[in-house]
C-alpha cells in the first residue's frame, strides 16, 4: 500500500515513522520549506522501544494521485502560513 501522509510536522512525521515501521510505503507531502530537507536527507524516526524507520518525502501535490491512502496532520494555521509561503 502507498500511504501519503500530508503534513510534514511533529505528528505527521511520527504517523509517518510508525506506519513505515508497520512495513508500509509513505511519502511525507508537505511545504518545501519543510519537506525539502527531509526529501534531501530523509528522515529517521525512533522511539525508546527501539523502533526505527525511515520515509521519503515529496513537495509535489501529484504524488497524492498515487496514493492508496491519505492521511491528513495539519494545523488550522498552517492554512494561513502556506498562503505566505
């Protein structure tokens, strides 16, 4: 399954590890101020139980037409700041 986690922040990048941990394929989408260096650097998640994951991350919206599932972490103002950037 192709999972698209839109929203690359505290939480979208912990749902993001966890569900990759699960064995799935995510791709964080997010803006590129964020996500840029994730996609250039990937990102590790982990945790004191000892779980380790890494994900892929992408600025361009039609990945999302790939997806077989999305999952949405996004901020209220995060709509507010995005039209700034």
């Amino acid at each position: 399954m192709n999972i698209i986690v839109v929203g690359a922040g505290a939480i979208g990048c912990y749902v993001a590890g966890r569900l990759a941990a699960a064995g799935e394929r995510i791709t964080l989408v997010g803006r590129p101020r964020t996500v840029e260096p994730i996609a250039l650097s990937g990102l590790t998640v982990t945790d004191l139980q000892g779980f380790k994951a890494n994900v892929s991350a992408d600025i361009n919206a039609e990945t999302l037409s790939v997806a077989s599932s999305l999952k949405l972490a996004i901020q209220h103002q995060a709509k507010n700041q995005s039209e700034k950037d």
